[in-house]
C-alpha cells in the first residue's frame, strides 16, 4: 500500500549485498509487519537522495527518524549512534559533489543527509540512528556485532515513535 500522509517517517537507508552497510535496509524488512501506528510509516528509504526528496514531500511527516550504518572509524562496531539532524544545509560544492556521485549510483546515508538537508526536506527534530558496521563485505546478514543491536535498535526507534511498549509483571 503506497501511503500519501504520515505523522513519523522511519526510513531506512542501506547499501544492497554488503553486509553490515545494508542495515537500514534489512532493518525495515524485518520490522515493517510488526504492529505499527497507523501513522507511522516504515518504509525502505535506499535509493537516490532525490527521490527520499520527493517522497517526503509527497508525505510532509511531522518527524522523520532515519536508521542506517556508516563506517564513521570512531566507536568500535556495533556502537549506536543518536542525533538529532542538524538541519544546516551543506554548501553548493558538496551537494555537486554528492550529485554526481549519485548519478554513478552511490546510495549511503550521508548522501541523502547532505541532499535532503539542501532542499530543506528534513522537519525540525529529524533523528537519525546509526550502526557502526564491522563487515562491509560483499554478502547477506550482519557482523555479530551489528546483529546483536537489532532489538536495541528497533526499542529506540519504537520510542522516537512514542510507542511504549506494555511489561507484564
């Protein structure tokens, strides 16, 4: 079912057949049947910036929670990252750089950041969680590392959401 209206966007962003790069991407396969609000869209966000452009036009959600992993070098991998998207647009040189990359069909997070951010797609309070990946090789599922954040991952987003989930005693 193709939605036209959403008060949160969850998209995930990956890099097809490379492991622990696809995350955002394998992610919301494995998470777009659970129980969802009805406005709350899981949706697979990995192609061009562009096009992640329109389709948050087409939407115009309240918030945006993006999910993917970037190979940052700075935490060991399967570290979670959280931020809230500074919204500042990059400058007219990288967005050419990131364009023409784009047109070779460099898909990644950053990209759709850096593109989206330019046009201003983002709303205010755009929350982006990352996985540092360990295996960025060619193949199918995710490092231990990555692998063992799945659950994690998915509570955060599902708070971003402001879905609390029930414990039974």
């Amino acid at each position: 079912m193709h939605r036209t209206s959403a008060r949160v966007l969850v998209g995930g962003i990956g890099l097809p057949w490379l492991r622990d790069l696809d995350f955002g991407t394998q992610f919301v396969r494995r998470v777009e049947g659970l129980d969802w609000p009805d406005d709350v869209v899981v949706e697979d966000l990995s192609y061009a910036a562009h096009r992640v452009l329109h389709r948050l036009k087409e939407l115009k959600p309240e918030k945006v929670v993006l999910v993917g992993a970037m190979p940052r070098d700075i935490d060991p991998p399967g570290t979670i990252r959280r931020y809230v998207l500074d919204l500042t647009p990059p400058g007219d040189k990288e967005v050419a750089d990131r364009l023409s990359e784009a047109i070779g069909g460099i898909i990644d997070l950053d990209h759709t950041l850096a593109i989206v951010r330019y046009w201003k797609g983002f709303p205010a309070g755009t929350v982006v969680i990352e996985v540092e990946p360990n295996d960025r090789a060619f193949g199918l599922g995710f490092s231990s590392e990555v692998e063992e954040k799945v659950e994690e991952v998915l509570d955060m987003v599902r708070a971003e959401c402001g879905i609390v989930e029930e414990t039974t005693q």
